[in-house]
C-alpha cells in the first residue's frame, strides 16, 4: 500500500531521459529530455495503483511495487538516476 508521502518524489528513468515529479495534492509534471513540462495532469491513488490522466484529457496508468514506479511502458527510480544505474541488468 503506498501513501502521499510515499509517492510524493521526484521519479527518473535509470539513463535520467525522462523525469516524473508526482506532487502532493495530486498533480504530476513529466519531463524529457531538456524539455520540462512536455506531460503535466494530475494523479490519483487507490493502493499502490496510480492513474494519469493529462492536459488533453489522455489516461495512462501505473503502480508502485519495491519502491519502483511502473508508468505503462516506463520504469522509474525515486532519487537520482545516478542513484539507480547499477540496478539495472545489461
């Protein structure tokens, strides 16, 4: 189960291209690349279930497991990317 404070972070892929700040109160800002702000909306949480939905009305869905955000095809770390590139299997 997962809790605003426990999604509240700063999120990144483990080669930091893409970022995703989920906020408290419900609102996320995802960047790519040298672009901020290329995905903004809001989120919501049932357990450790989130779903997004953006500015134009697009939906995507994620989850959190391990202290690992599962955004559709993404994988994200909490921290930096630095932090998280061992982890990752070649």
């Amino acid at each position: 189960m997962t809790s605003d404070s426990d999604v509240v972070s700063m999120w990144f892929t483990v080669d930091g291209c893409i970022r995703q700040e989920l906020r408290a109160g419900g609102r996320y800002d995802e960047a790519r690349g040298v672009r901020r702000g290329v995905y903004t909306g809001r989120y919501t949480e049932i357990g450790n279930h989130l779903d997004y939905v953006d500015g134009t009305d697009f939906t995507a869905t994620g989850g959190i497991c391990d202290d690992v955000l599962y955004h559709e095809h993404l994988v994200l770390y909490r921290g930096s990317a630095a932090d998280h590139r061992g982890r990752v299997r070649r």
